[in-house]
C-alpha cells in the first residue's frame, strides 16, 4: 500500500521554520554577535507599542493549550457513537468514564479516569475544512483574512500582561507550532519563546539558555553596557519605536541567562522519576510535563503540540498509535495541577483544528471535517465533570449548544481578566477587537 502522505500543504507542525523573537534570542544569546543594525533592519516594519507590566484581576493565572495538529476525530477519542451504524460508529469500541452516561474511545481509559474533573465539549463548530484555516480559527479566535494577519491567544495574553518571574510570558513546546501561533499584526516582541530542542531528547536542553563556552559573565555584562550605550545614542538622534521593541528581546534575554528560577523552570532533571513515570517517558509526556514546570514558574501561556492526527488511512492503526500517550500524559497533567493547587489556577485547553467526517472512507480513515468536533477544557473556572454540547446520532452536525471559536476565545481570555471586546491598534492606526463577536458562555464556567 501506498505510505500515506498528509495533505498537500500542510507541514508538520513542529517542523516550523522558527520565528523572528526565537532567532533573535539565539542570535543574541548564542553567539553575542548580531549587531544592532541587524536588528533594527528585522523589526523596522513590526507595529511597536509599549509593553503593558500590569496584574488584571482572573479566575487564572496561566494557561496550557494542547494542541493536536491534524485534526482530531472525535469518534476515536472524546465522542464514540456505539448505536450508529458501523460505517459512521467505525472500528473501536469505547468505555465508561467517571461521568454516568458519558462514554470515551477504548484507549482512552486514563482520561476516563479524570473526566470528573474537566469539562468535555461536543458541540465545537466552525467552517473552515483546510488544515491552516482550521488551526488560524482556534489559536487566534478571528477567521483568516487576506487583509490581516491577527495575533494568537499567546501574543494576546503576552501584550496585555507582559512577563512574571523572569520569564518569556509565552512558549511553545517544543517551537513555535505554525504562522498562527505568533503576534499577528502585533509587534514580535510580543511572539512565542521556543525552546529549541525537545523535551523528550535525551541530552535535551534550551536552546541558548547558558552563556556560550568561553564567554564569562563579565564579558556578558560588558557587552550588554556597550550595548545599552549604542542604543541610547541612536535613539537620542532618531527616537525610533523600533528600539523599544529590540530592548525587550534584549531584556528578555539579559532576564533569562541572568536568573537561576528562569533557568530551572526549564530543566526537566529537577523531576523525580515517579512524577516522570506518571507522563510517561513519550513526546507527549515530557511535553506536558514540560509546560507544567513553565507555569508553576511563572509562564503566563504554555502552547504544547502532540502526535500527528491527520488520519484518512487506516485510522484505527493510528489512534491506536496516538493516543495511548496523550491520554496518560493528558491525564497525569490534569492530577498533578490538581495535587499541586494550581489546577483553580490554570486553564487547560486540549484543542484540534477541526473533526473527521462521518463516515469511514475507503480507506479506513476519516477526512476532514469542522462542522462538528470535541475539545476539552479543565481548571482555571472552567466546570468539573461537565458535558457541554451534544453532536447528532451520527456526528454530523451539532445538536445542542454550538460553542464556535469566537465564544471559546472570549470564555478564555475572561477566565484569565481580559476582555475581548477591548481594541488593539493594528497597522494604520486601525483598532481590532481582541476577539469580533465572540460571547462568554456561563454554563461552562464553574
């Protein structure tokens, strides 16, 4: 048979060419010899504004998004349907879970184990079937536009908050995933941190983290002197915007190498091997064990990608591939925020770009399809063992309760203090709602 290729266009996610905040890091940190011009000629077209370090009260002080690249069937995971017909039900069973009624796919016993905990949603619906569109609808909130490019959930919550603790107010695990996990029409500075390498490699480390070899602390610090003296002189003569953001990847950078918390955050070695048993030692659970160390240091927002889910062939071969590994890391995550007292705290989102159809093609897989699909949503206010949302007998479509991509944007920033009607100033001087539309829905919130 034919090795089954995904779909034209679409690139793994975390194949991403990296961003311009993570090569201005690497470029700073790493080799302390990208020079000024270099990087005024790279952010001289971005929309700079004033970084905002202020506390707005929320019922959460971070958030973790898991995203599944590729598009997620329900029918295999969050939403079986045990009374269709064979050719919509398809070829796995499914199990009971801690909620009376509610019932998971066969290989997601873990998660069955902790759905009193979070709320399933059964009722997510857009309209966009392509692989970037679907993935732009759920980092951004907006449907894509030829006219602009907007900023992801993470830029939002970096340009309205800022850092904590030393820390990048964003990262992605293990890179930036895609183009719409980065800050749109706001400025990079504003974009993700990545870190470079993989959590689950075994000499894993970030990437530019420690000062390179041969480079003491006080030739850093004399550098960062001569540095600040060349800035302040050309923006006494050309009293740029564009320094202000250079000055906070700088800062970032300075912040980073500088703090041993910041350093630690990201130093899995400091887990005993029972809390990394738990993850399991996969991709997905050195991941989320990842992005829990972030928060719990002070990241604001932790972007985490898993598995690849495009499946039109052989479906049941590949579920059963993936998602044994994002259920025990899934659920580990879920009860160790919850040991830990942070779980009140932290929003979880476990997201995919859209559903699969129907009914099983011919070749024993399912395309796309964004009509109707799950997610999940835990902690930070969000309800406990809650079903939000019914799809139809078949998965066709929606039955109760649609909850669309601009009320689940909206529900999340106002979990975390932000308003989404608020306005951002897009280039020209044009202000955009964080999110157009979009709703708090009550009956998901606690």
């Amino acid at each position: 048979m034919k090795k089954h290729v995904s779909c034209d266009g679409f690139r793994a996610m975390d194949q991403y060419k990296p961003n311009r905040r993570e090569f201005l890091y690497a470029g700073l940190v790493g080799g302390l010899g990208l020079t000024l011009p270099d990087l005024l000629r790279m952010e001289a077209q971005a929309a700079v504004e004033p970084r905002k370090l202020i506390s707005k009260k929320g019922q959460a002080k971070s958030i973790i998004h898991i995203f599944l690249p590729g598009g997620m069937a329900a029918q295999e995971t969050f939403d079986p349907k045990p009374y269709a017909p064979i050719e919509y039900r398809g070829p796995l069973s499914n199990i009971k879970t801690k909620i009376p009624g509610l019932r998971y796919s066969q290989y997601m016993s873990k998660t069955a184990q902790i759905a009193d905990k979070i709320t399933t949603v059964h009722s997510m619906t857009h309209g966009e079937a392509a692989h970037e569109r679907g993935t732009h609808n759920m980092f951004t909130g907006y449907r894509p536009s030829p006219a602009l490019q907007f900023p992801s959930i993470g830029s939002v919550i970096s340009h309205e908050f800022g850092s904590r603790d030393n820390l990048p107010p964003y990262v992605c695990v293990p890179n930036q995933p895609n183009p719409f996990a980065g800050s749109g029409y706001l400025s990079t500075a504003y974009g993700p941190f990545g870190l470079g390498n993989d959590p689950k490699n075994a000499n894993f480390t970030v990437r530019d983290l420690a000062l390179p070899s041969g480079v003491t602390p006080e030739h850093f610090n004399r550098r960062r002197s001569i540095l600040e003296t060349v800035d302040n002189h050309f923006r006494t003569i050309e009293k740029s915007d564009a320094l202000n953001a250079v000055d906070s990847f700088y800062e970032g950078a300075y912040n980073l190498i500088s703090s041993k918390e910041a350093r630690e955050a990201f130093d899995l070695k400091k887990e005993d091997a029972k809390t990394k048993e738990a993850y399991g030692d996969t991709e997905a659970g050195m991941r989320f064990l990842m992005a829990r160390r972030l928060v719990e240091a002070g990241v604001r927002m932790v972007s985490v990608t898993a598995g690849g889910w495009d499946h039109h062939r052989g479906i049941a071969d590949q579920i059963k591939r993936h998602v044994p590994p994002v259920d025990q890391a899934y659920a580990a995550l879920i009860r160790d925020l919850e040991q830990r007292g942070m779980l009140d705290d932290t929003v979880v989102m476990l997201t995919s770009e859209f559903g699969r159809t129907p009914k099983i093609n011919k070749d024993a897989g399912r395309d796309h399809f964004p009509r109707v699909f799950s997610i999940a949503l835990a902690g930070g206010g969000f309800r406990k063992g809650f079903v939000y949302g019914k799809s139809d007998a078949t998965s066709t479509g929606v039955d109760e309760d649609p909850l669309t991509v601009e009320d689940l944007a909206t529900t999340v920033y106002h979990q975390l203090g932000i308003n989404a009607r608020k306005e951002l100033m897009a280039p020209g001087d044009r202000p955009i709602e964080i999110v157009d539309g979009g709703n708090v829905i009550p009956e998901l919130l606690a």
